[in-house]
C-alpha cells in the first residue's frame, strides 16, 4: 500500500465550478500536510500548508485535514483556467515527505 | 530572489558515464532534497538532507549519490547511469523543518530533464 494515495484524474470541469481535490494517506505519524501546483514543465510550488487537523482558508483556495480518518483535501472555489495544472498533495511526520501522484486538473472556458 | 537554480536543466548521456547534477539554493534553508518524478509514481524522494554534511536515504536511493559540504549546494552524483534513471528530477529546499511554521517556506528547482541510454 502506496503511503498516500491521490487519484491521478484528469478532473475536468467548468470555469467557475468548485473542485474538490483529495488524498488518503496511511501513516498516523503524519503532522504537515501540504498540496502543491505543477505547471507543465515547471516545478511544484507550495500551495497551502496546514500542521495537524483543521482547515486552512486562503483566498479561492481551502486545504482541510481529517487526522482520525487520514483524509486531505483541497477545495478550489470559483475555478479558473489558470488553475489547470497537476496538484500534489504531500505529508510528513519530520524529515522525509511522502507524494501523491498527482491530480490533472483541466478546467475548461 | 529566493530561488533554487539547477544544472543543467537537460542532459542526454550514455549508460555508465558518470554525471553530476547540481542544485544550489540562496536561502540560507538548512533542509535540502533530491526527488525523481516519472508518469504514474508521482514525486519520489531519493536523498536529502537535514544540514551540513547529514545526508540521508529516502525512498529510491539506489544508484544515487549525494554531498552537502555547504549549505547552499547539494549536488545529486550519478556514478553509473542506466537507463532506468531516466527521469525528471527536482530539488527543494525548506527552511527548517519539524516546526509547525517551518514548511510555510519551501521552494522546488525548475527540474532537470535527464536521458540515459
């Protein structure tokens, strides 16, 4: 069993739709929790971070952790076609940081 | 400007000649890490680093070798490559991590297309 899981999509949906992005993950040692954008043929970039359980808002953006039944997700208000990229989503418990695969997300004019 | 810098950002070689990839971050981050992405597995860590001159395996280390003498270099030493290390690799940076703040600061390099064959 992979240590975090992410359906890899593509997810497409509509320009303005909320998209709902998640991973499982296994290890209950795990304390940050964070998704990241990846832009073709660019590197990731840190999208939102949250330490322990609880929901972090921050702008069209809402990342949501559920520790008692290991569950990130990351909610993307009013979609844009700039957000059409691959979101990781990533954890850890202190030095190694384990990855999702990876979600395509294509949101269509 | 806060980055991380990778070289080079292609590279074609043959099985067996040894190659040296280098990342270097300007941010003072004592948290250093090599990752390999390939379709379908995702992000996978092969090395990193907590500090100078503490290096450690991470999940696919094998035919990979690391240094950090410094703190802002970490070069990612391939000593005979083959083709199954064909891929496209990152390095990243965070700041300090093990804190709950610590992971607000991290960056990723712009990734290195490497071809062995």
């Amino acid at each position: 069993q992979k240590e975090v899981e992410q359906d890899p999509g593509p997810l497409s949906v509509p320009e303005g739709a909320i998209v709902s992005l998640n991973c499982t993950y296994s290890n209950s040692a795990f304390q940050y929790f964070m998704w990241y954008r990846q832009y073709s043929r660019k590197g990731p970039e840190l999208l939102m971070y949250t330490y322990s359980s609880g929901n972090k808002e921050d702008g069209r953006f809402t990342a949501q952790v559920d520790k008692s039944s290991k569950y990130i997700s990351l909610f993307i208000r009013d979609s844009q076609p700039s957000d059409s990229a691959t979101y990781l989503c990533a954890t850890t418990g202190f030095q190694k940081l384990v990855f999702g695969t990876g979600t395509r997300l294509l949101v269509s004019p | 400007e806060a980055q991380v810098t990778q070289n080079p950002r292609y590279l074609i070689t043959v099985t067996g000649k040894k190659l040296t990839v280098t990342c270097s971050q300007n941010m003072n981050h004592e948290y250093m890490s090599w990752y390999r992405q390939d379709p379908g597995l995702g992000l996978r860590q092969i090395y990193y680093s907590m500090n100078v001159e503490v290096t450690d395996k991470g999940d696919v280390p094998e035919g990979y070798k690391v240094s950090r003498k410094e703190k802002r270099n970490f070069p990612l030493i391939l000593e005979s490559p083959s083709p199954n290390q064909t891929s496209l690799y990152f390095c990243a940076s965070i700041a300090r991590p093990g804190t709950p703040s610590s992971y607000n600061e991290q960056f990723f390099g712009p990734g290195t297309r490497l071809t062995v064959l």
